[in-house]
C-alpha cells in the first residue's frame, strides 16, 4: 500500500512530534527531511556536493539538532541545486511500500503534491519560541529574533519556500497541548484512511 502523509510547517510548531505519533499509530516509516538540510549545512564546504554525497553516516551526528544547526541548515536551504539533489530520495521514500509520513517546508506543496493527507502545523512565534526556548534556555529574546529570521527565510525564498497547501488542513497547535494535537492529526489520517 502507498499512502503518504505531507506534513508541513515553520520550526518548533509541533511537526516532529506529531509526525513520530502518526507514523507509530499507523505504523508507517517516518522521515524528518529537515534532518537531510541539516545534514548538508553541518557538512560544511560546498553544499551541492554535500547534498549530492550524503551518507547515512552525516544523518547520524550527534550536532544536528542545535539552533545554529537549524540556521545553517536554513540558509543551504535556500539553494536550488541543494533542493534538487534531495528531492528524489524523499519521493521514492514517501511511495514506499507501506505508507510514509514526511515532515518539513514542502512537502505538501513541491516533493508529494499527491500526498494522500496533508497537514501543515503552526503556532504562534512567541508560542513556539518558548517551547524552542525551554529546551535550549539561554536568552529568550534571541530565541524568538533567531525562530523568526528562520521563518522569514523559509517563507521569502524563491524556491520551494513554506506555504499552506491549498488542501492542506491547517492545526494550530497554540492553544493545544501535546495530546490534542496528536489526536487531531491522527483523525484526519484515520478519516483519510476509511
Ligand atoms: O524542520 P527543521 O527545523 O529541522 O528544518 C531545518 C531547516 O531546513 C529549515 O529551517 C528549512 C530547511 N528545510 C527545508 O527547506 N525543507 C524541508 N523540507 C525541511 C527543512
């Protein structure tokens, strides 16, 4: 069986968590595509070539998921040929058999346009900086100035930016806790599903 779950949105809204919820309530593979840009910005030197030669081994380090590693992997992001070099490997992963669920920017909008569900999680920037805030600490003004200069890069580049799939069904996860927002993904799913 082919079935894809696209799930979308900015940094610290809830994706990873959600998407490793519905992934294990359905139990469908699971791949965080954000780990693939981060990959290839903590790679240093030429990020093309780091995109095209990416090993499981750069996915496996240990300092992917810093801030700084968010930022570098925002900022490689931003380059076309970056982009292209991944976008085969995340399709052929989302038409495995079995059923996918694929996390990150465009997936709903450029890797799977055909994506049986999509979703596209958000909150607000002051609510996810102090979530991002709580697991890094430090000062919270720059968490909040950093999480937006993020979005503002991921949502105003040319290519592939973050946008709101026209079919998408948007979850705010502002006001929900953790349990309400898997809950809510999972029905979509389960609805989609029959
Ligand atoms: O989801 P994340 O925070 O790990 O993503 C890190 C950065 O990678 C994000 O700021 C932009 C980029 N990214 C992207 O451009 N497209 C994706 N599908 C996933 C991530």
């Amino acid at each position: 069986m082919q079935f894809t779950v696209a799930i979308d949105g900015p940094a610290a809204a809830g994706k990873g968590t959600i998407s490793r919820a519905v992934a294990a309530r359905f139990g469908f593979r699971h791949l965080d595509t954000g780990l693939l840009y981060r990959a290839v910005g903590a790679k240093g030197g030429d990020p093309v070539a780091a995109a095209l030669g990416l090993t499981a081994e750069d996915l496996a380090r240990a300092d992917l998921r810093s801030m700084e590693a968010g930022q570098a992997a925002s900022r490689v992001a931003v380059i076309p040929e970056v982009r292209a070099a991944l976008v085969d490997f995340q399709r052929r992963f989302a038409r495995s058999d079995g059923g996918a669920v694929l996390d990150g920017r465009d997936i709903g909008t450029v890797i799977c346009p055909e994506a049986e569900v999509k979703l596209y999680i958000t909150a607000s920037a002051e609510v996810r900086a102090h979530r991002r805030w709580r697991e890094v600490g430090g000062d919270a003004g720059q968490v909040l100035a950093a999480l937006q200069e993020r979005d503002a890069r991921d949502m105003g580049r040319a290519d592939a930016p973050l946008r709101v799939a026209a079919d998408a069904v948007l979850i705010d996860t502002s006001a929900l806790d953790v349990d309400a927002a898997v809950a809510e993904a999972i029905k979509v799913v389960a609805q989609r599903l029959g």
